[in-house]
C-alpha cells in the first residue's frame, strides 16, 4: 500500500470589519460545519431551499459564533442584511472553498458529498 501525503491547510478566516470599530472573526473550520449542522433541522435539502440571505446569515452564524462572545443568529441576519451582495458572495465563496465544493478530485467530491447530506 502507497504513502498518501497530504498538504495541511488552514481553515480560511475573514475579519469583518464592522461600521462602529467592531470586528468579527469568521472561521471556515470544522467546528464550523458541525455548528452549520446543528443550526440547520431539516438537513441540506432544506438549506438550500432558503433564501441567499438566509444561507449567508447562517454560514456567518456558524462561521462566527466560536470565535465571538454574544454572537447570535439574530446579530448574523442583521449584519448580513446590511451587507452589499459582493460581501454576501465573498463569505458563501470562502465557505464553498472551504467546503471544497469547488474541487475536482472524485474522492473529496464523494466526502464532501456525504458531509453536507448530514447537514
């Protein structure tokens, strides 16, 4: 059986910088998906019929609510409400990226698959 050697990556992070001098670290991890699991009953199906708004507010939810104290889905809605749409689709890129949606690889395709049917 072959060596398999796997580049380490990072998981992205986007510092939104808030209109007041408020600053809110969103980060593309693991305990990212697994807060996006929790957050959305219904599973992938039901995530992807929501609106952009709504999916942007709940990847900025899940994103942020570990890394920011009193972070809530409320505060999430409002900010991505005021947002102009390029920031909406950067956050729902860097999530896309982060998901490896974007990837070619069938075996990651397969994986990534299987982790967003649990969401």
């Amino acid at each position: 059986m072959s060596k398999k050697i796997m580049q380490c990556k990072s998981a992205p992070e986007i510092e939104l910088s808030i209109d007041g001098g408020e600053s809110i670290t969103l980060r593309f991890d693991v305990n990212m998906f697994s807060n996006l699991q929790e957050d959305t009953k219904g599973g992938l199906k039901s995530f992807l019929k929501k609106s952009t708004a709504e999916m942007a507010a709940l990847i900025l939810y899940a994103a942020g609510k570990d890394n920011n104290e009193n972070f809530t889905r409320e505060k999430a809605r409002a900010l991505t409400s005021a947002m102009d749409f390029a920031t909406v689709s950067e956050i729902i890129e860097t999530f896309n990226e982060s998901a490896g949606i974007n990837s070619e690889d069938p075996a990651q395709k397969k994986m990534i698959a299987e982790i967003l049917k649990s969401i």
